[in-house]
C-alpha cells in the first residue's frame, strides 16, 4: 500500500497568499475609515443639531437669542454656550455658575475659588470651566481630542497664573458675520462691513451675523426676528478645528463665535507653517489668531453649520466666498445664488 504524503506549502505560495491579503487589507482599511469617519461626521452633525435645538427653546423662553458679553467694572463675562447649557442638559453647571463674578479675572475673582485657580474647589467658577462637555465636542478632532487642555494653549489665558487652568473646549461657534478687520483678509467697507448695529470695528464687536461680542457694559441681543434675511439662509453655528484656532473655552467671550470673512478650511499662512501640508500648519500656527480667524473642521472637502432655521447643512470649502458671506449675515438684505 503506497503512502500519500501531504506537500507543505511551497515559498511560492506562501508569498502569493501573503500578497493576497496584504491587498485585501488594503482594500478594506480605506473602507474600515471612510465608515467610521461617516459615524464621526453623523454625530457631530447630531451635536450641531441639538445645539440649534437648543438656541431656539432658549429664544423661545427669553425672547432673545442667547448673549456673549465681557464687561469691565468690575469684570465679568458670558458665553452663549454657557447660557445655553440647561437646554443641552447641562442644568448643573449653568446652576452653579456665579454670573455676579468673573472666572480667572483677579480683579472680581468668585470667591468660592479657594487658594488655588489651578486647582479650584469643586463647583465655582475656575472649576465649572474646566469640565469636558461632549455635546460641544466634534468626533473628528484630533487636537486636544479629548476636549479639555490649559490655559498656556488657549489665547486670552496665556499667563503665568492661568498656564495650567484647566479649559474645557468647544468646536462650536457661533457666527458673527463677515466684517472682520484683523490680519491679511479683512471687510472693512463694502456690502458686508456695516455691523447691525450701526458702529464701526470688527466683527466680535459690531456683528452683521447672529452672534457677537459686547465690550464695557454693551450686550449683543438678536431675536429671529431680527434675521430678515431669513433662517434658512443664514449660518448660526459652525465647526471649528481646536488644531486651526487657540480661541475654544466654551465659557469664553472670545471663544465661541468666528467670522465667515475667509474661506472655509484656509490654509494656515505664518511662515512657519506655509510649507507645511494643511493640518499640520494649523496646528504650527495655531495663535496666530488675526489670520486664523474663520471656521474649520477635519471633514473631509468642507464643514457642517447649524442654520437659523435648526436644519444642519454642510457647507462645501470650494463654495464661493461672496456667497459664503451673504449666508453669514441675518440682515444684509443679500440675493443668496448658486449652489452652497
């Protein structure tokens, strides 16, 4: 009786099957992300889609679209996040907020701060801002991913005393319009320059969009009313990149609105980071905040806004500029043509 004997695999083979699913793998891994960054893109569309929600239950209980304000004497401020946040279920910490003081300011300090700013007692101020809120968070991120860094990356808290203050981040903004007059794109005159207002400065100050700034004592008030463009056409809130922007405390003045006075997704411009492929030139230079100015995201091909109306659109970066800022203004009176 002959024996069969079983040949193993010759060297042949065996590198014809390794190729083989070396080039399955490499079929599947584009296919494994492209899914996984579509996940990451539906829920940060879902956050954008609640904080809408959001605003409009806050305008219908106080007649008002939520305020950002920085006052001085004595110093205070608010985020229209920070007013918004019983509306995203984050009752408590809006409860425990004092808005009689400010949060890091010396000169009107919450007293329940304790001796130490960098590790304040739990529920004042210093320590409210700090805390990571998901609903303000785009899954996409990959700067400062897990939404909470120190005062030494965030603009406005770079000092000796703030450096390691704990700062919870937002990749949402409100929008403030187009009249922006800081770095190399500025609006200073033209149809998108006049602030609703009727004053003259750039936008965080005097906006044409339905978010702004006040400073010394004057607030920012919109209604929807006031949004005679209509809602559907016009951006309320957007995503920006913490790697783009050191501009992101969501319990900030100046950290939760942007301008719409540049494209989509501009390319980083300070010298250090011209040469650099786009994400890594933001990241080089991040506090460059004149030319940073404007709204970002890691989508790939544009970003995702809340309009006026609650609906969320995403908005391609390849999208003309003119229109781009005819969206960005609630009363320019502008004719919104062409695909966006």
């Amino acid at each position: 009786m002959k024996r069969r004997y079983h040949g193993a695999f010759t060297l042949v083979e065996l590198l014809v099957v390794i190729a083989i699913i070396g080039i399955l793998v490499g079929l599947l891994l584009p296919a494994v992300q492209a899914a996984r960054e579509a996940a990451r893109r539906m829920q940060c569309s879902n956050n954008l889609k609640q904080l809408g929600l959001a605003i409009h239950n806050y305008e219908s209980a106080s007649k008002t679209l939520p305020i950002t304000y920085f006052r001085n004497n004595p110093q205070r401020e608010a985020s229209w996040i920070l007013m918004t946040l019983p509306f995203i279920e984050q009752g408590s910490i809006y409860n425990q907020w004092d808005f009689r003081f400010s949060a890091l300011t010396a000169n009107n300090l919450d007293p329940r701060i304790g001796p130490s700013l960098v590790t304040p007692n739990v529920g004042s101020n210093a320590w409210l801002l700090g805390q990571r809120l998901s609903a303000l968070l785009c899954p996409s991120e990959s700067h400062f991913s897990d939404g909470v860094t120190t005062g030494s990356n965030v603009i406005n808290h770079q000092t000796a005393a703030l450096n390691n203050v704990k700062i919870g981040l937002t990749n949402y903004k409100g929008v403030m319009g187009s009249n922006y007059q800081w770095g190399q794109i500025q609006v200073t005159s033209g149809p998108w320059a006049t602030g609703r207002f009727g004053t003259s400065g750039h936008g965080y100050i005097s906006p044409t969009g339905m978010f702004g700034r006040g400073d010394n004592g004057q607030n920012i008030p919109t209604r929807f009313r006031d949004v005679s463009d209509g809602l559907s056409n016009t951006l309320m809130v957007g995503e920006s990149t913490f790697a783009a922007n050191a501009l992101n405390g969501w319990y900030h003045w100046n950290g939760v609105q942007k301008s719409c006075v540049g494209p989509i997704n501009r390319p980083a411009v300070c010298a250090a980071g011209l040469t650099q492929p786009r994400a890594q030139g933001w990241v080089t230079c991040r506090a460059d905040w004149p030319n940073n100015e404007g709204f970002h995201s890691f989508h790939t091909g544009g970003a995702q806004f809340s309009m006026g109306d609650g609906s969320v659109r995403f908005i391609s970066d390849s999208i003309e500029l003119a229109i781009y800022r005819n969206l960005s203004t609630c009363g320019g009176g502008e004719v919104i043509s062409g695909e966006f």
